[in-house]
C-alpha cells in the first residue's frame, strides 16, 4: 500500500477552498493582483512548487501570465513556441473543458521523447502537472498550471477533486474579468463608458449595471453606491428597459454580445 500524499487535502478543511472561492468573487483588487493571491493560495493547499495563471487576451489565449517561481525566460518560450505542443491544451481543445494531471492522459514512455519534455519541462524541474482549463459558453478563458518536481509525489485524487470544485469558480471570475474589458472596464480601474454609450445608460445606470455583471446584490449595491435599494430597483428598471431584457442573467448574457452597428 503507497504512503498517502503529504500534500493531501484533509476532507474536513474547507478554509483553503473558501479563501480561493472569496478571491475569485472580489471586485475590490485588480485581476492581475486577485490572480496572483489565488496562486498563492492554490500553492498552499495543493502543494505546487510552482504555479502560473493565463488569461485570454487580444494578444492570444495564453496572454497575461502570473505565476510564482516560474522564470519570465520560460514563459516567453512557451508563448513563442511550446504553446503549440502542450498535451495539456490539445486535450483542453479536444475534450473540453477539464482538469486533468500529467498521469491522466499520457503514457510516460512517450512523453518522456516528446520535446516538450526534453526542452521544456525538463530543463524547469518539472515532472507532474495538475491542469485548470477554465472554460465557459463554447469560449476559452484561461489556464492555471500547477507543477511539482520529480521529487513530489504526483497530485493525489483529492487534490483534483479539490481542483475541480474550484474550477467553475475560477471560470467565473476569468469570465467575468473578460466581459468587463470588452465592456471599456475593469474591476479596480475606474468607471468605463461603453456600456453607457451602446445602450443610452446614465452614469448613475453604468454603476449598477457594473456591479450587476460583477454579481453583487441590491443591498451590496445599495452599500457600494451610497443609496437606497429602492433606488437601486428603480435603476435596474430603467436598464432592463433600455437594454431590453428581464432579468440579471439577461443584462450579463446581453453584455457579452452587444448590439452591432447598423
């Protein structure tokens, strides 16, 4: 019988999953510094040495990386070149959604003459890799890669189920930092204005509708903008209206396809 991994998760500390799913929903930090603090934490609980966090961007899929002992040389390499021989997104591509470990889907024979391995992971110390594809709605987010040496364990069954518990919140997050970047905005940075212009919003309307699409609730809202919750439903009348739709859903599912010019 092999010794249990020490990196495994006990099935009664919830604390770790809690600090990452309350990271993932915050609006108060930029993405940038909210994605490196959710490493930090994933670091601790699943126990990888090293951890790096994509996003999708204008400038490709794998754009905008944070990671934590991960060399800048190594990142630019994989972006220039080894993105297009990574078995972990070609299984992303091909399957969906997933998370995955390097011993899942790989035959270690093979994989051990693979280039990738040779002059990528090798060359790093890297010998298991727990994958995040974050994922939603037919459209790629992001990626989180979580790495150990060859002289850790490989990641145990409960770390992926950890690993796959958080995922869809992690999506969220990606996805809802996405749509506010498409919207003009971003969490942290100030009120954009593009939301306003395509549908004849108010300033006072771009601040609900924001926070909204940011998941807050009236009396979240209430507190943020300094006014009433009656207030609040009277504006969300006014941007239903405008915006043409019923519901919360509705206005985000709207703001991921706005209207095209006529």
């Amino acid at each position: 019988m092999s010794a249990p991994s020490p990196w495994t998760l006990p099935a009664w500390d919830l604390h770790p999953l809690q600090e990452v799913s309350e990271l993932a929903a915050s609006t108060d930090l930029p993405f940038d510094a909210i994605r490196l603090e959710i490493l930090h934490r994933l670091q601790r609980c699943l126990g990888a040495e090293r951890t790096i966090f994509f996003v999708a961007g204008p400038n490709g899929p794998f754009a905008d990386p944070v990671g934590i002992n991960v060399e800048p040389v190594w990142v630019q390499r994989f972006q220039t070149h080894f993105v297009h021989e990574d078995p972990f997104i070609k299984k992303a591509m091909a399957s969906g959604p997933s998370v995955a470990r390097r011993e899942d889907f790989l035959e270690e024979s093979r994989f051990f003459r693979t280039s990738f391995y040779n002059d990528f992971w090798r060359p790093q110390g890297i010998y298991h890799k727990l994958g995040i594809c974050l994922a939603s709605r037919g459209r790629f987010f992001g990626g989180i890669g979580l790495m150990r040496s060859r002289r850790e364990p490989a990641f145990a069954d409960q770390e992926v189920r950890v690993a796959r518990l958080l995922a869809p919140i992690l999506t969220l997050a990606v996805e809802r930092h996405w749509l506010l970047g498409r919207l003009g905005e971003a969490p942290g940075e100030g009120r954009g204005t593009r939301l306003g212009e395509l549908y004849a919003l108010s300033p006072r309307e771009v601040e609900v509708a924001r926070a909204v699409i940011e998941g807050r609730t009236n009396l979240q809202i209430s507190r943020l903008l300094g006014i009433s919750q009656f207030t609040v439903k009277k504006h969300l009348q006014n941007i239903f209206e405008k915006m043409q739709v019923r519901s919360r859903s509705a206005l985000t599912s709207r703001a991921f396809t706005p209207p095209t010019p006529a």
